[in-house]
C-alpha cells in the first residue's frame, strides 16, 4: 500500500469511527473486490460470495466503534470476513446445493497454483488426522480418496467385500468428524467437502 493510499485509508476510517457514511463508502470501494475474492475461494457461489461481502462490510459500518483500537484495518477484514464466511457455511452445508457448490470449489482450489498454501493448511490437516487411523482403514480411504477408486475397485484389489470398505470409510468419518470440533477454523470446509464425497 502507498503512503498516499495508506493517509487516505486511515482518513477514511477516522470518519467510519465518526459515523461519516462518505467514509464507508471509500473503504467499501477500497476492499470490495479484495474481499469478494477472498470469500469466493471458500464458497465457490457468486450470488453467496456477493451477499456474504455485503454482510462483511456492514458488520464493520455496525462495529465501527472497535475501529478505534484497531492497529491493523485490512488484518481486521480479513479477519471478520473469514469469521463470518465459516459461520455462515456452517449453516449452508445443511442445502446439498450449497455443498455440492463447495465440493466444486475445492477441487479449483486444489489446482489453483495461487492457492498452494491455503490447500497446504487443508492437506496438513487431513494428513494428520488420517495418521490416527489403522493402517489397513487409512489404505482404503487413500485408494477411494487419493487414488479416486471406487468402493467395488477396492474391494476387488484387497480381495474384501464392498461393505467392508464402506464400514472402514465410515471409521474414517468418525475420525474426521471428531478432529472438527478439536479444530474448527480453516479446515472445515475440506472436512465437509470430503464427508460429502464419501457418500455412495
């Protein structure tokens, strides 16, 4: 950020704080497009990515009062702006829609050379719950998830039956599913995302 820019950022503010709408106005302009890409990462939905900006912004104009000890504004958006986008998805994981439009969005993320550090937190954490798992448990869930193999595949190559398979997948999601409440933050949308692909 420039000088200029950052003396404009901080005049701008001071007339949030004051209750000055003009001042609202020239942070939306500022961060509007910066914050709309940030939450679509997560929800891959424009219509939601649009409307959870929107909400953002107006949970700063209603909070413009903490603006006053705030020593880092852009930290502080980003911040409300992943607070509030995890909240709300947790909410919207309940429509398959908005699941499926999840899922979707992962699988860009993956591929998304740019994103190569947000898909490391995910990865991290899938691979250490995954190492709590017993072996033979943590081999069927790498071939049906890593390897992309079908339930009647894996159960052919390990020479057990379909079932088999599917009640060590489930095992899996206990695992997973007990490692969300330990650990809500960023890796709740991968853990929903696999919970959702694992159905068959």
């Amino acid at each position: 950020m420039s000088v200029n820019r950052d003396n404009s950022e901080k005049a701008l503010l001071q007339q949030i704080i004051t209750g000055d709408e003009g001042g609202f106005v020239g942070i939306y302009e500022i961060y509007n497009r910066t914050i709309y890409n940030f939450i679509i990462r997560y929800v891959n939905s424009v219509p939601m990515a649009e409307d959870l900006t929107q909400e953002v912004f107006m949970k700063i104009w209603e909070n413009r009062a903490n603006l006053a000890e705030v020593k880092s504004f852009k930290a502080y958006l980003f911040t409300t702006a992943r607070n509030h986008t995890l909240n709300n998805l947790k909410v919207a994981f309940r429509s398959e829609a908005a699941i499926g439009e999840v899922i979707a969005g992962f699988v860009k993320l993956r591929n998304a050379t740019e994103d190569q550090i947000l898909y490391k937190d995910y990865a991290l954490f899938l691979r250490k719950t995954l190492d709590e798992l017993p072996p033979r448990t943590r081999e069927i869930f790498k071939l049906c998830r890593e390897e992309e193999k079908t339930y009647d595949e894996v159960a052919k190559s390990l020479n057990i039956s379909r079932n088999a398979v599917k009640n060590h997948m489930v095992r899996s999601m206990k695992v997973l599913g007990s490692s969300i409440k330990k650990e809500f933050g960023i890796s709740l949308i991968f853990i929903i995302a696999i919970l959702s692909m694992i159905r068959s």
